[in-house]
C-alpha cells in the first residue's frame, strides 16, 4: 500500500489550472489503487510560516541546549517533515511564479529542509535523509520555459529535493497557458495524457 502526500500551492482556489491536474493525478490513482491513503495539505489556503531567527536557533542547538520557546519555534517544521517522511510517494502543484516557485512553496521547502532531520552534515560532505521516495511535480506556465535559461523553477526543485535524498523526480509541465485557446488546450491535453501514463506504469 502506498502512502501519497499531495501538496498544492496555487492560491486560486477552483481557478486554478495546478489543483485541477493533481487532483486529475489522484483520482485517476485511486480509481486503479484503491486501499492506498492520502494526506492532503493546501499552502494556497494554508501556507505555512517562513523561518524566523527563533527557528534558525533551535534548529542549529543541541538538543541539550535548546529552550522550550526554541523548541515551539520548530512545532511546524516537525509535523510536515514527520508528514513527508510518512509518505511514499509526493505529489505537488506548483504554478510558475516569476520563473520559479510561489513564496509559499518556498517557504514549505525552507521548513523541511533541515540539519539531523532531512539531511546531515558529515566528513564527506552533506548526505540525504529521504530516501526510497517518488516525486511527481506538476507545474503550470504562462508561457515556454521548459530547458530554458528562464526556467529556474525544474533545476532548483530538482536540487533541493536531491539535497534531502530523493532522486525519483518526474516533472509534467503545462505550458503555454497564456498564448492563446488552441496552445492552451494542447498543454493541457498532453499533461492529462502524461498524467494517465504514469498512472498506470507506476
């Protein structure tokens, strides 16, 4: 049985072209996986608070040196990393914002990337906590960036996800959805037809 956590972003709500491709993902997943789970969070609606010095602190003490109020700082952090490290398998919205990723995102990834919990620091270097994972990320895009030099949002995920140890990355890219009905159309047909495919090879 494979535990999914599904993430979205976007903060438009029934507006939004990355919510509805996920949830295209999850429906069609379940249909075939029935007795697999999912856990849910929206940081379009909900986003999560970005680190503050308080965190910095707590995450960067030794456990006897922190403080109760260090401690508390770290409360979200520890219940979305405890989140990811239950899941098997991440599925992610994330519409492209500025050639990257949406404020919130970011800040989800600044509160799960951390020291002795996601990644730790030895003699070789920096090594990845989470392992044995699969991410898919679907992403929205007003225009063309695939392979780009504009498209600073597939590398960067790409890295911080590699960072914490997951290398099975996919990436569906709805692009184009500003240029017109008929390019928008065409995306949105291929990332449903990608997202079908995988469905049924994974």
């Amino acid at each position: 049985m494979t535990h999914i956590l599904h993430i979205d972003s976007s903060p438009r709500g029934d507006r939004s072209i990355s919510r509805s491709l996920t949830k295209e993902f999850i429906t069609a997943w379940k249909q075939i996986h029935h007795s697999d789970t999912v856990t849910y969070r929206d940081l379009g609606r909900y986003p999560v608070p970005p680190i503050d010095e308080s965190w910095i602190a707590g995450a960067f003490s030794s456990s006897d040196r922190i403080t109760s109020e260090l401690a508390a700082a770290l409360n979200i952090s520890n219940e979305l990393i405890d989140e990811l490290l239950a899941a098997d398998l991440y599925i992610f919205g994330i519409p492209m914002y500025n050639y990257s990723v949406p404020a919130n995102f970011k800040a989800y990834i600044d509160q799960i990337v951390r020291v002795k919990r996601t990644f730790v620091v030895g003699p070789d270097g920096y090594s990845g906590l989470v392992k044995n994972k699969k991410v898919l990320v679907i992403t929205t895009r007003g225009g063309s960036y695939s392979g780009g030099p504009l498209d600073f949002q597939e590398p960067y995920l790409r890295a911080v996800f590699e960072f914490i140890g997951i290398t099975d990355i996919t990436f569906i890219h709805a692009e184009n959805l500003s240029m017109g009905a008929e390019d928008r159309q065409q995306s949105l047909a291929a990332a449903s037809t990608a997202i079908q495919q995988l469905v049924t090879t994974w």
